[in-house]
C-alpha cells in the first residue's frame, strides 16, 4: 500500500517558560500522515511537500525519517526555509502567531513533474484545504492537474477543506476552490462548521450529489455522519475527557483513511477514526504514539 499526503509541515514554537520555547514540527497534511503511519506499518506513507536547504529544513526531514515517513520526490528548492508558528498561552487560552508567507511549501507544485513522480503509484492521496490556500494560483492549476493524473492511475483522491479564514481573501474565494476539489475528491471528510446548512446529513447529501463516493462530516464530540452508495448514518464518538483537542481532527483523518487502505468498511473506518481522536484529545500535542 501507497499512501501520500500533501502539504505544509511548519515549525512549531510553543511550551514558552521565561522566554525558553520547545520546537516541534507540525501540519494538517503532517498529523494525518502520522496516524496513517502509526496505522500501517506495512505502509508506504509518504509527506509531499517542499523543503528549504537550511538547518532547520534539515532538522524537518530527519523528523519525518524517524518517524517512518518518507517525503518521495519533494523537491529542496535553495535559500528557502520553513514557515513557523508560535502558541502563546495567556491563562490558559491559546492564541496563535504565524510566519509563513515565504514558506518553502507554498512552492510545492512548483515543479509538476517532482510532483507527478511523488504521486506515481499511489493507492490514496490526501490533500486539504490549507495545502490549497497556501499555493499560488498557477500552482494550484498544477496540484489539480497532478491529482487527476495520480486518480486516473488508481489512486483514490481524499480532500479536507480544514477551512482557515485568514488564509484566503474571502470565504467565497475559499469556497469556489473547495468546490473543485470536491468535485475531483472520492472521499471527502468535512467539519460540519466548514460546510454549514441545517444538518449534517444534508451537507453530506449536497457533497454526494456533486460525485463524492464516500463523505465523512466530522462533528467534533457529537457523532460524525457517514454517507456512501449503501446509505448513511450518524456513528457515535468515542467519549473521553478532553485535554487538548489539538490535532484531533487530522488524527480522525489518518485513522478513517487507514482503515479504508487496509479494507476496512467506510463504518469501521469512522469508528477506528474516532478512537484514534479520542486519544490524541486526552494528551497534549497533535501528535501521539497512537494505535
């Protein structure tokens, strides 16, 4: 089994303590791909992406070499360097500073035939809304492109919006994109907060009726609402005290699309998604030693 995520892997700068701050490494795309991981260590599980030549570039590419994740054909594209976040913490709320505009990432799809070759042989390709947002226009002509190419090939495309406001001029912007994807994903697996409407069913409904074969509307603690060719439902989730709701739904992502890899049903997939969350939300950090 194959299986590619595409996206931003950012530096994380956060546990500030007299002016000491701890470094970590973080993404959607990433977190997914780390559950993936975790998952099917049978797998290959590869990050797409773009990295700089710095230090700090390197440091990046060792950590997903421990991790057991490979980065295929992404290309290291010089003078260029990682974007990076800090979480301050102000009594306890968190609140978020961002310095990503010169991202290496952004450039990702910059090279449509590195980006092709990452993509070659792949059974499951998972992008999100924040790998859309951050590409140029032209280069989101290439991901879309690629990804075609990559489902013409056998692989199932999987798309989560994962709206972010402040990275698009305007939620019709944003939208107008998401729609496309959409309309080229096979799986789909949206907050309920990024599609709106009166019910969870009927934002899968709409999403089935421009082609998506499988639909997933997470629904944080309430249960997530599965629509497929054999029906659809709500299946509960698993209920634990949360701690820290960083991460919990890309976990959720990595847990449903690895058991789609391995043969699970679309059911047992939501389910084994919502144990992999229900774990990461009880500990701190978007990224555990799950199972």
């Amino acid at each position: 089994m194959r299986f590619a995520s595409i996206g931003e892997c950012m530096l994380e700068l956060s546990d500030q303590r007299e002016s000491r701050w701890t470094m970590g490494f973080a993404g959607d795309a990433l977190n997914t791909a780390w559950y993936v991981r975790a998952l099917l260590t049978d797998a290959q599980v590869d990050f797409v992406s773009a990295f700089g030549d710095d230090g700090f570039s390197d440091q990046q590419r060792a950590f997903l070499r421990r991790a057991g994740i490979g980065t295929a054909s992404s290309p290291v594209i010089p003078g260029a360097r990682p974007g990076l976040y800090a979480i301050s913490l102000d009594r306890g709320e968190r609140s978020f500073t961002y310095w990503r505009s010169d991202s290496a990432a952004r450039r990702l799809a910059s090279d449509p035939a590195a980006l092709e070759q990452s993509l070659l042989g792949c059974d499951m390709v998972y992008f999100t809304g924040i790998t859309l947002a951050i590409l140029p226009a032209p280069d989101r002509e290439t991901l879309f492109a690629v990804l075609k190419t990559a489902q013409a090939g056998g692989a199932r495309i999987a798309f989560d919006p994962n709206h972010r406001p402040r990275l698009w001029p305007d939620d019709a912007a944003a939208r107008q994109v998401y729609d496309r994807a959409f309309a080229l994903a096979d799986i789909a697996l949206p907050t309920f907060e990024d599609l709106g409407g009166s019910t969870p069913e009927a934002a899968a409904r709409r999403l089935r009726e421009v082609g998506v074969a499988e639909v997933v509307v997470k629904c944080g603690a309430d249960p997530a609402f599965l629509l497929t060719d054999a029906g659809g439902g709500e299946i509960p989730a698993a209920h634990v005290a949360a701690v820290d709701t960083t991460g919990a739904g890309d976990s959720f992502c990595g847990g449903y699309l690895a058991g789609r890899l391995a043969g699970l049903s679309p059911e047992q997939s939501v389910r084994q998604g919502h144990r992999i969350a229900a774990q990461v939300v009880a500990r701190h950090g978007a990224l555990i030693e799950a199972s």
